[in-house]
C-alpha cells in the first residue's frame, strides 16, 4: 500500500472518532505491543494488520503470528500508517469490537468450580483515557477477572484507552454501557464483597492487610472487611472521586494511606494499590486444594 489519500486509508483514519467506531463496530490498535497481543489472544477479532517493512524487521513474531493465524497482513509504506494514525509507530490493526455482558461476567464469577477468589475493577463515570486504560492494565496485571466501565465513563474503545492498556484490553472482559447501580447489584448477587476505595473511608488499607496477612487470628480487632474475600473494587473520577451517592452503594469505603505530603493519589495509581492488596490476600487461597 503506497497511497496515504486512498478510501482504505481514510477508512482506517475515520475509527479514531466514536461515529465510526459505532457504525462499524471495529476499533483501532495502534503501536506493536498492542497489536501483538492482540493478534495472540483475540485473533478472532483481528480483521486487518497493516505494518511498515521497517516495523515488520522489528517485531517478526507480529506478522509471523498473524499470518499464522491466517489474518490480512498489508505491508504498508510509512506515509500510509502515518496518515491512518500518527501513533501506529509502523504497526497498526483493525479490530472488531467486543461487548461482554455484565450477566455473563458475574455468571462466570459466581462458578463454584472457581479456583479463587474473584476481583473486579469498577469505574464510575472515569472520563480521562489513560485513566481508564492504565487500571485495565493494572487490572490484568493483578490478576482481576473483569473490569467494569459503569456510568458516563470514556468509551473503553477510544485510541487513547486502548493504548493505555498496553494490549490488556485483549486479555480480560470490559463490561461496558451499564450504570453503577446495576453494576454493583450483579457482582454482589455473584457473591463480590464491594469497596469504594475514597479518601474518606473509614476503614484503612494497612489494617485490612495486616488482618489478611495475620489470617485474621485475632477476631478482637479484625475489621467488618476480609480482603480475602471476592471482591468488587470501586474507582470514582479523578476530579471528585465518588458521590456520596456512590460511596452508599459500597459494603465498606477504604482509604488508601497517605504516609508523606501528597495529597491524594493519582485514580490509576490508588486502583493499583488496592488491586494489588486484594491480588496479594488472595494468593493462599489459589494456592489451595
């Protein structure tokens, strides 16, 4: 492909608004570690991969793996991949869009055969992308089973978000479209303990590990909260963290302690901690009979 100014190319380009994506329920991947696990783990959702001959000598496992999988591999000049996305960085895929449903997720929470205890990121109406698509990726990374985008939070298929998750938008399901309420209301009905995490908590973090990491031996000063539990982790905006409103939903609200001057925590970096400190609780049960 040698044309920037082609139908395909601008095709390509037109995903990077929401209109598009919607109409054509596909989204873009742009960058290689993106489009490389995609190409692993959702080959099924894969419909095109365009590369550069510079990109594709850099990452050969991408274009070995897609054509493994028998995808539409276009080698591509770098004008072509610049004027689809000034982010492609030469490696670039068209991906049809995913809706899991929230009934699914929380029946496949709920499993009896289930080997641990489940965890569940929950945004309420988180706007800003990288947000969004760092606590995916923390998400995975801790081990959680799903992640909720509730309310009037960004669109998980905006390019920003999807860069964001570094390609864990391919590994784990992302409820979308479903408000907070409902939300909650499911992953508690599939047995979920629920915890807003706000400065205002009453419970702190430190105390929950300390009873996790003790066994919770002794029952005099073990908290209402076992983080041993299955748990849905609740994450407001960045601007004004959760709502009154919100926080009533929760069965308890943690704070993260703050030991030195910063104010608060950054949204993406106070979700890692909290994810990290269930993920953590959790390890003796996985490693059960």
């Amino acid at each position: 492909m040698t044309n920037p100014r082609s139908d395909r190319v601008k095709a390509v380009r037109a995903l990077a608004g929401r209109p598009a994506r919607s109409r054509h329920k596909q989204l873009l991947v742009e960058g290689p570690q993106g489009v490389r696990e995609a190409v692993r783990h959702a080959p099924a959702r894969v419909r095109d991969v365009y590369v550069t001959p510079a990109a594709a000598g850099r990452h050969p496992e991408i274009v070995d793996d897609a054509r493994a999988a028998q995808l539409h591999v276009h080698v591509a000049t770098a004008e072509v991949l610049a004027a689809m996305s000034p982010d492609a960085q030469g490696v670039l895929a068209v991906v049809r869009a995913e809706a899991p449903s929230l009934a699914d997720v929380a029946a496949s929470l709920a499993r009896p055969d289930r080997d641990r205890p489940a965890l569940v990121a929950v945004l309420a109406t988180v706007r800003d992308p990288g947000n969004a698509g760092t606590v995916v990726r923390a998400a995975d990374a801790a081990g959680a089973d799903a992640v909720v985008l509730a309310g009037e939070s960004v669109d998980v298929h905006n390019p920003k978000v999807v860069r964001s998750t570094a390609g864990s938008l391919f590994h784990l399901p992302v409820v979308t479209g479903v408000s907070l309420a409902d939300a909650l209301a499911a992953l508690r009905g599939a047995g979920l303990t629920v915890l807003a995490a706000d400065g205002a908590g009453d419970l702190d973090l430190d105390d929950l590990l300390d009873v996790a990491g003790s066994g919770g031996a002794d029952g005099a000063s073990r908290p209402a909260v076992d983080l041993a539990a299955p748990t849905a982790w609740v994450f407001g905006n960045e601007a004004w963290g959760l709502p009154v409103e919100d926080r009533a939903l929760a069965d308890a609200v943690v704070r993260v302690p703050i030991r030195g001057r910063a104010e608060s925590l950054n949204l993406a970096t106070a979700a890692t901690v909290c994810l990290y400190a269930s993920s953590r609780a959790h390890r003796p049960r996985r490693g059960a009979a």
